[in-house]
C-alpha cells in the first residue's frame, strides 16, 4: 500500500469516525428513551389515539396500531405489526396503499428528527410536515379510491398470517435482545458511513458529482434546492436519512451553509429518503407503486417547491435588506 493510499484510509476512517460519534450521541439517547416508552405502553396508547384518525381517513383501526409502531419505533417493527394484525386485516388495496405511504412519510420518528434538528433544521417544523404530508396524502388516495373505484379489490393477507414469527422476549431478555440488535445496527451504520465516504470521493475525483447535480438541475430549480447539497440529499433520499442527515451535519460544519438550504434539504430528506430499501419493503407487503414511489415523490417535490418560495427571503442579509429599503426610498 502506497504511502497516499495509507494516508487516505487513515484520513477516512477518522472522518468515519468522526461522523458516527456526532450521530451516536443523537440517536443512541433516543434509541433508549424509545425501548422504555415501548416498554411501558406508549405505543398501544398512541394507537387508541390515533383510531379516530385512522376512521376519519378512511382506514380500519388496526391501522393505527401499526403506524403508531412506524411513527414511533421503526419501519421493521411496523412491519411486525402487520403479519400479527394480517388475520383480522380486512383492507382494500388503496387503504393498504395509503397507509403503506404514510409509513414511508412518517416513521422511526424520534430518532429521524433528533438527527434532522443536529443537521441544523426545526425538529417541530419537520415533524409537523411529515406527519401532515402522511394523514392528507392517504386521506386523499382513499377518497380517489372511494369516488372512483381506484385499487378498490381486497387484499389477501393468508399468506403474511401463516409467517413464522418468533416468540416475542419479555422482562431482561428482551433487553438482551434489544441490546444485541442495537449493538448490530450501531455496527452496520459505521460501515455504511465508511462506504458512503468512499463513494462521495469516488464521485468528487471522477467528476460524476458535477454530472449528477447537472442532471438534476431541472429538478432542483423547480424545488428550490440548493445545488451545493444535490449530492448528499440525493445519497440520504436514495439510502435512507439517517446516512443523509449524517453527511449534511458533516458538510454543514465545513460549508456554513445558510438556514433556508439546510431547512429545505432536510425537509426533502424528511419527506422522501429510502427511497430504494424501504419503498421495496411496502412494494412486498402489497402496497401500489404509483402511490407509494411516484405519487409521494410528486408531492415531496410539490411541498418543497412550494416551501421554496415561502423562504425565499430567508437568505437575505440585513444589509441587502437596508440597501433594497434605501433604494426604494430614493425612488419613491
């Protein structure tokens, strides 16, 4: 290995290093507070408050269960929620489609805005978002369906009730589990963080970084995006927020980027990220990809072109602000 190749690995794994830290000290307080809430019930009592919501956008009660699981824990564990509720599920393919959505639109909550406000965005402003983009998209696909008969054929879930499912652990046990599946996803997220590293030099060498945010412009000039984060909103709206969010903190220290590109990265990033891994796993549960990809895709870009415009002011400095009242001024 040549002495610049030695350097590299070096430099990279203390950028590794680095970066997992900033997010362990964000997520591993949260990820605690989370198992004990789950511990004493939180969760069954975020479903019973959430039932007349789940009624009023036209999906059955143990909707509320689940994304209340989602919203609060994490997309895998709302996917538990699922195959034990699949023998008394009794759904259309559009409310299994809108609640699919919201999933994707609000989920692993605490932990996910704790790392969006570290990255430099209001954890209330990004939370309200994502919970408001999740009730009114799958009201709206639900009333489509209703009106029009859109995925109104039933889905069968026999095949989701005979899954196998371990028994769950209760009291120290299930503490050990927890503990040895947070040790073990503690451990693949540094090697993402290193993979991800390693791929943004690839792209900043070989010139591919200039090409893709090229690519995007059109995109980004209707949502007001920034082209300065194009690439490491596009890595966090492909892989997920967590890795995203981590790489925004990372550039955000080093570029001092302004309030209004932060908050409207973040709140792309809060709207759409996973777009690969977790659209795949509502796509197998049965969900349609033209409300779950295509359609929360259009509305993500419609909500931050509209935020855009909202914030347009928000980079203006004071003194170009007192020039433009001076100006106007000796005008009038």
């Amino acid at each position: 290995m040549t002495r610049a190749m030695q350097r590299y690995v070096f430099d990279l794994i203390n950028r590794s290093q680095k970066l997992f830290v900033t997010l362990m000290k964000v997520m591993l307080p949260v990820m605690i507070i989370v198992r004990i809430a789950e511990e004493f019930g939180a969760i069954d009592v975020a479903s019973d408050l959430l039932t007349p919501v789940m009624a009023l956008i036209g999906l059955p009660p143990e909707a509320g269960l689940i994304w209340a699981t989602c919203a609060l824990v994490s997309m895998y564990g709302a996917v538990g929620a699922f195959i034990g509720l699949s023998a008394h599920l009794d759904m259309t393919a559009a409310q299994l489609s809108a609640l699919c959505a919201m999933m994707l639109f609000a989920h692993g909550l605490p932990v996910e805005q704790a790392i969006v406000k570290r990255a430099g965005a209001s954890l209330i402003a990004t939370t309200a978002l994502r919970v408001g983009a999740a009730i009114g998209y799958g009201a709206l696909v639900t009333w489509v369906s209703s009106k029009t008969g859109w995925l109104s054929e039933p889905v069968d879930f026999s095949w989701m009730a005979g899954s196998e499912v371990a028994e769950a652990s209760t009291g120290l046990a299930a503490w050990g589990d927890w503990a040895i599946q947070t040790v073990k996803s503690l451990a693949v997220s540094f090697v993402v963080i290193t993979g991800l590293l390693v791929v943004l030099d690839v792209m900043k060498v070989t010139g591919l970084t200039d090409k893709f945010t090229l690519a995007l412009s059109p995109i980004l000039r209707v949502s007001g995006l920034s082209r300065e984060v194009a690439p490491v909103t596009t890595i966090g709206v492909l892989l997920g927020l967590t890795f995203g969010g981590a790489l925004i903190i990372d550039d955000a220290r080093k570029n001092n980027y302004p309030p209004r590109t932060l908050f409207l990265s973040l709140s792309w990033l809060s709207l759409s990220h996973s777009l690969i891994e977790d659209t795949a796993i509502m796509l197998a549960l049965g969900a349609d990809i033209w409300v779950v990809l295509v359609g929360r895709v259009i509305l993500t870009l419609i909500i931050i072109a509209l935020l855009a415009r909202l914030t347009i002011r928000w980079d203006k400095k004071p003194d170009q602000k007192s020039d433009q009242l001076a100006s106007e001024g000796s005008n009038a």
